[in-house]
C-alpha cells in the first residue's frame, strides 16, 4: 500500500485515524497505542503477510533481550555486553541473509567458477530500517540510556507505518516519551501535518515523476549498449540527481506529516542537501537520520576523530562502504560509498590544509566553486547509485566526458532516449527548486521531535511564505492535496523501497 494510492489515502489512513483518535478522546492512551501497532502491522501485512512472521519474532526477542542487557548491565555486565553481541548480530544475521545471501552466492561461485544456485530470497520492505532501530535499542540499552521498558510502546516504535518501509530511521528516545502522552489532544498538529503531508505528495506526484520519465530512458538505454552523448548523459544523471531527491524529501515529508496527524513528530530526514557547500555538509543534510546513525554506531565506535589521521580516514571510508553496502546488495552500491568516503577524506584533508595555504575566510567565488564542485561530485555518485551495473555506470560516466561526443551518438543496436528542449527545461525548472527554493521546514517551521509546539518557527526573510494555521493556508494545502490525487492515474513506487 503506497502513501500516494487511493487505497491508502481514501482507506486505510482515514480509518486509522477514526480508531486511534476515538480511543485517545475516550481516555484509553494503552487502546490508541495497541490500535495503531494493530494498524502498523495491518499495513506491513498488506505487501505480503508472511513477513509479519519476521517483523513480530524480531521485535518480540529484540525487546526481550534489551530489557535482559538493562537489567544485567551493572550486575552482570559481561553477560549483558554478550546479550548486546548476540542480539546485534542476530538482527544483522537476518539482514545479512534477506539482503546479501545471493549477491554473496552469486559472487563466490563466479570467483571459483562453480555453479552455485540458490532460490531468489524476497527482500522483506523496510527491513534495513527497522533493523537499524532495533539495533540502536540494544546498544544504548547497554549504555543505560533505556530509561522504560513496555513492550506495547517498543512494538509501535519499530512499526509505526509512516516511517516503517523507508524511513526516516527514528531513535528510540524521541519517539518513545511521545507514545506515553498520547491522550493529550493532537488538533494543533493536524493542521500542519495535513499541510507537510500534501507538500510531500506534490513533490512525488509532480517533481519526481516528471524527472523519472527523463532519467529511465537515458540509464536504459546505456545498460542496453547505446554509445549516449555527453548532452545525453549529463540530462540522465541530472534527471536521476532531482528524481531520487524528490522522491525520497517528498516520502519524509509524507511519514512526518502522517505521523503529526497522530500527534507523533518524527525526525526531519532532509535540509536542501544540494545547497551544500562541501561534501560533509551535503551528508548533515541528505538523509539526516542515516548519516546519524552511522556516525553513533559505527564510526565512533570505530574510533571517529579521536584517532590519528590515517586512522581517522580508514574510519571514514570503512562507515561509507558499509552505508553504501547497507543501500543495496550490488557492487554499484559499495564503489558509490567507497567513491563517498574518498570525498569525505579529501575534504578533511582540504580542511586541515587550507587555512595553511589561506588564511583568509572563505569568500564568494571560493564559496560558489565550493558548491559547484560538491553537486557535481554528489551527480557523478549518483551515477553509480542509480545504474544497473558497474560496466554501465562507467559507459554513463564515460560519456559524460565526452567520449562519445558532445552532441552525437551512435544507437547501434538500442534505441537513443528524446532529448528535447521540453526535457531540458523540466530537470533545469526542478534544478532551480532544489536549489533555490525554501525547504519543507522552512515553509512549515516544522522542527523535529523536540518540538512540542504546533506554532513554526519565525522565518523573517520569507515571511510571504511562512506557514501559519490560517484559513488560507487550509485551503492551499487542500487544493495541493487534491490536484495531486487527481493526478494518481500512475502510481510509482517510491525509490527507497528497494533498500
């Protein structure tokens, strides 16, 4: 069941709604927390009920072993440390099968030239996420920073369906204390969320489509063996670069605006990423809650900054493979999180080294250059993110540079995608939203969990856009709303489904 289908919008949205909040006014908080984990796994039962026969047993023996590890860890810490390994590795035992048992066949028997086979395993939706969650449950159960176990409140933690398929990866500790305070009234929340929630369909409906009909023609045709030009190439990789942004900011708009209808605020997942000047600054912006559980859980651990430099880098490049390789079971995954880590490494370096060789601030063309070579870096990654295979992300890349010309191209065999000035102006019209535009927060005022308050935050340099609970602003998000269902005629899955 998809955000952007009438099934969803039309159905079980409302009645889920209907039920909760009939629940909360009536004064029964424990009925509205079951009421939505019933619903929760009811629309995780939708894409196939078999996998609530992994969904329920992982919640059941996370939750058993974290509140074991909580209660051993000052009495017993050796067996709470080793309850935390088993269930860690449990939890990344059943990723590690789903996900990467036949990348893993597959590559070994071409390695020894053997034939192995092994059936095709279904990838479980949204099991990266909510087995990232469960993860950071049981470590920081470990740290003590568990402060209640409730099993009710931790299987709605790891179901709750706005953000259960793709994301955002919320942490424990803003989510839980809201559960606990669901009977106050939610009213003041709907309003925005309604509002978030239309802001996100929009951008699926309309942005991400619309580069989507760019963008595949133009990978498919380079996996098909089609020489593409450089004009050709760069309009897929820049149709791709808005595609996958839109469609994923617009699904993170949509889980937190859903999730405000029940009076949940989730974590902001996106700020504008490709208003980044620099490498680090483009990962504190694209998919926030990734780029922060990577960090608590893998790279301090490993050591983060404290290390000496070279140390410090392998850290780096060690957490972007393995947050590339947690993207999806391909080759093309792991060379774009190596290519990100080499990015990260020589940012630092440039850091350490500039205010050296410049001991000035930065100033505006050194700024803009900044900008520039970091979205033509993020393209040329996304090259590889979006390509079927490593041969055609290069024969992408090669053409880029010109290798096939810069205005001609040879089809032999396949067919060459249109290119026209229509297509053209489309990717550079969502270029300039990306780039130019006020984010959802911004609009919105929207803050993330921490925020208990309905009202946005000031925004003095666009007060003619500031979202405010007026009845104008309902009547803009209703039409928004309504324009973009009558425009559902064809429904796409949202990209970050298939990791």
């Amino acid at each position: 069941m998809l955000f952007n289908s009438y099934a969803f919008l039309l159905g079980f949205l409302p009645a889920a709604l209907l039920a909760f909040h009939a629940m909360r006014r009536l004064g029964h908080q424990r009925a509205a927390l079951f009421t939505l984990v019933v619903f929760s796994f009811g629309f995780y039962a939708w894409w196939n009920t078999v996998y609530l026969l992994l969904l329920v047993p992982l919640t059941l023996a996370t939750f058993a072993l974290a509140r074991a590890i909580a209660s051993w860890r000052l009495s017993r810490p050796r067996a709470a440390r080793l309850l935390m390994l088993v269930g860690v590795g449990a939890n990344l035992l059943v990723l590690a099968y789903f996900k990467y048992a036949n990348f893993l066949v597959d590559n070994a028997a071409a390695l020894l030239g053997l034939e192995w086979a092994v059936a095709r395993i279904v990838l479980p939706l949204g099991i990266s996420f909510f087995v990232f969650q469960k993860i950071a449950f049981l470590v920081d159960s470990h740290r003590g920073k568990v402060d209640r176990f409730d099993l009710l409140e931790f299987a709605l933690f790891v179901s709750f369906f706005p953000q259960l398929i793709a994301g955002p990866i919320v942490h424990h500790a803003e989510v839980l204390p809201q559960f606990r305070q669901v009977r106050r009234s939610a009213s003041p929340f709907v309003a925005i969320g309604l509002t978030i929630f239309a802001i996100g369909l929009a951008k699926k409906v309309f942005l991400a489509d619309s580069a989507a009909a760019v963008a595949t023609p133009a990978f498919d045709a380079a996996a098909s063996g089609a020489l593409l030009d450089a004009a050709g190439a760069w309009l897929g990789a820049l149709a791709y670069t808005v595609q996958l942004y839109f469609d994923f900011s617009g699904y993170s708009d949509m889980a937190i605006g859903a999730a405000l209808l029940f009076g949940i605020r989730l974590p902001v997942n996106f700020a504008s990423p490709y208003k980044a000047l620099s490498i680090v600054e483009f990962w504190r912006r694209w998919h926030v809650t990734l780029s922060r559980f990577l960090r608590d859980y893998l790279y301090i651990p490993l050591g983060g900054n404290q290390r000496s430099g070279a140390r410090r880098y392998a850290n780096l490049l060690i957490t972007m493979l393995l947050g590339g390789l947690w993207h999806g079971a391909a080759w093309t995954f792991v060379a774009w999180g190596a290519l990100h880590g080499a990015y990260l490494v020589v940012n630092r370096l440039w850091q350490g080294t500039r205010p050296r060789l410049l001991p000035a601030p930065p100033r505006g063309p050194e700024i803009v250059a900044g900008g520039m070579l970091t979205f033509v870096a993020v393209v040329v990654g996304w090259v590889l993110f979006r390509a079927a295979d490593l041969p055609t992300a290069l024969a992408m890349m090669r053409a880029m540079l010109g290798e096939n010309g810069i205005g001609a191209a040879t089809a032999g065999d396949s067919v060459l995608p249109d290119r026209t000035p229509w297509q053209w102006s489309t990717i550079a019209v969502l270029l300039a939203i990306a780039f130019v535009a006020p984010n959802t927060q911004q609009i919105t005022g929207y803050r993330g969990p921490h925020d208990e308050s309905p009202e946005p935050e000031a925004s003095p340099s666009r007060p003619w856009i500031r979202w405010r609970p007026t009845a104008t602003w309902a009547a803009a998000s209703a039409a928004l709303m309504s324009v973009a269902m009558m425009n559902l005629s064809k429904v796409s899955e949202f990209l970050y489904f298939q990791f």
